[in-house]
C-alpha cells in the first residue's frame, strides 16, 4: 500500500489558497515589525522633540527638536502604519478563513503551540535563513510537499525542536527574544540549556550543527550542544510550506530537504542511548518519509549521484531501506 493519502482537488484549492492569503499577510506584519514602535510629539522642560518610542513602557530616544519637518515625519510614520495595519488585518481575516476551511478538509496539522513561535520567526525573518524545524512538526510540511496525508505514521510530539542555520554571525538575543514575544513565561531550563520551557511546559529545543555553532550570538538563549549529526540536514533543497495548525490558524514550516530528514531520522532509530520509544517512531518516520519522496515527491531526486554523497554513517540506513524492495 502507499504511504501517501492524494489530496482532493477540494483540499489542494485549500492549500493554494491558504498560502497565497498567508504571503499577503506576512509581508504586511514584516513591514510593520520593520517600522519604529512608535513616535510621539514630546516635552522635555521648556522644549518639544519628537521621540522614538521602543515598548510599551515608553523607553525611547528623541529624534530631534520638534519643527515643521518633524511635524511631517510624524503625519507620513501615522499614514504609513495606519495603512499597513489596516491591510494587515484584510489578509489576517482572509487567512484566518482559509485556515478553518484547511482545517475543516481533515489536512494534516500542526500543533498548536508550535504555530505562534513560527508565525513570530517569520515575521522577525529568522525562518528559513536562522531557523529551521527538524522535529516530528516537520512531517506535516513533508504530506504536504507530497501533496497527500500519511497513512498510519506518527506524527504527534509534546514538544518543539529547531536547528540554528544561520550562515553569519550575529549580535544580540534574537532567538530569546522571539520566545519571549511569543509567551513571556519562557524560562531556560537549566540542567538542559537547550532547552526553553513555558508555564504550561511546552518545551523548544535548539540544536545546532558543528559548522553553524559560531554563528548563535554568546548572549542568545538556549545554548545548544554541537551535534555532528545535525550537519546532514543542512544540505540539499528545503521544504516550504504554510500548514493549518490544530486551533485554526496557519504557520509557514520551513524544513531540511526531506531525503536527508528521512535518513537522519533512520540513523537515530538506531542509536542505542535513545529512548525505545522514540527509536520507534524515528524508525517509522524515516521509513515513511523515504517511501514518500518515491513515491510521490519526483522533484527530490534518489538516484545514483544522491547515493554518492551520502556519509559512511548513513550508508547502513540507506541500504537497508533499499533492501526492503524499494
């Protein structure tokens, strides 16, 4: 039997339609991120400034003294956020009906505190470029890279792993910032500095490959462990795709190419200091995802040049999935 359940005509119209609403309203929330907080006519003594306003508690600096030109700058910052919010909350109503239609065709689906972290990543641009998702909540972009549902193959996780990939180094906190604008209750768990938790344990893990471990600024949180194994998933083409999540709203997954995924998944079922039950459903997970890219995913290619840029350590994982008649 296949792996992969085809989609309806009905469900595909759904998935064009949800992602075209979806790149609408992102690029709108990227604008406004883009823009100053606020900006406000200001007294200060016996003078009037115009002031850039960074949070809600009012913490800013001044521009400059106030005159005719800053009186300008206010009005075209006031006409410029107004109009982006307005078409911000047209693509958010248009979106957020595509979503419950998505959700409604039984498509595959994302948990729902995964979404929010998502949807903030890529308003903040980090998705893709900085992050990607390498956990089981990758496998819902991979049915819909496949345009169709997994058959019988577990896809549920209480938590929410992402590799660090950016290429350059960079400054600040960024990732502990995203966290915290998502729930500000995360706390970094310290006997596992990888890992975030929120007061409702959701727990984020960051992993990070070798090659990329330089990159994560000192001062950012978490701090994950350079895993050898996580410089197989940065090479190939990645998956990009706006999946429904489980409460009704959409969130953009971007995700390792699918046929590494698939064999790194492979390589951990057979690790012996993982926990047996998760060797499982790597293994069932794995098996599935490469079943797929065969069957249905013609674009990501399995032939003989693949073959050969595989590392030692994978080579167990691909023959022995090539044994079972594939």
């Amino acid at each position: 039997m296949a792996v992969i359940q085809p989609f309806s005509a009905e469900q595909e119209r759904a998935l064009i339609n949800m992602r075209q609403r979806y790149d609408a309203w992102i690029e709108a929330e990227r604008e406004l991120y883009a823009m100053p907080y606020d900006l406000r006519r200001k007294r200060v003594g016996d003078y009037e400034y115009l002031y850039e306003i960074f949070d809600r508690s009012g913490n800013g600096k001044s521009l400059g003294a106030w005159d005719d030109e800053k009186q300008t700058q206010l009005e075209e910052y006031k006409a410029a956020k107004g109009a982006l919010k307005e078409r911000r909350d047209g693509a958010r109503d248009a979106l957020g009906e595509s979503s419950r239609i998505a959700r409604a065709l039984r498509l595959p689906l994302l948990s729902a505190d995964a979404g929010p972290i998502l949807r903030e990543a890529d308003k903040r641009s980090l998705l893709g470029s900085h992050l990607l998702v390498v956990g089981t909540n990758a496998m819902a972009a991979y049915a819909l890279e496949a345009a169709g549902t997994f058959r019988d193959v577990p896809d549920e996780t209480e938590d929410f792993d992402l590799a660090w990939t950016a290429d350059e180094p960079e400054d600040g906190t960024q990732l502990w910032d995203l966290l915290k604008a998502v729930d500000p209750t995360f706390t970094i768990n310290t006997e596992r500095e990888f890992q975030a938790r929120n007061a409702k344990a959701y727990e984020v893990e960051l992993l990070v490959a070798p090659s990329r471990v330089a990159t994560l600024a000192k001062k950012d949180r978490p701090r994950p462990v350079p895993l050898p194994e996580q410089e197989w998933l940065l090479p190939g083409r990645r998956v990009d795709q706006v999946v429904p999540c489980r409460d009704g709203t959409p969130a953009r997954i971007v995700a390792p190419d699918p046929r590494w995924f698939a064999l790194h998944k492979l390589w951990l079922g057979v690790q012996a200091k993982r926990n047996p039950l998760k060797r499982r459903k790597d293994k069932a997970q794995g098996e599935a995802l490469l079943d797929a890219v065969s069957e249905a995913m013609p674009h990501y290619s399995l032939d003989q040049e693949f073959v050969d840029g595989l590392p030692n350590e994978l080579m167990p994982c691909w023959q022995g999935w090539m044994e079972q008649g594939n």
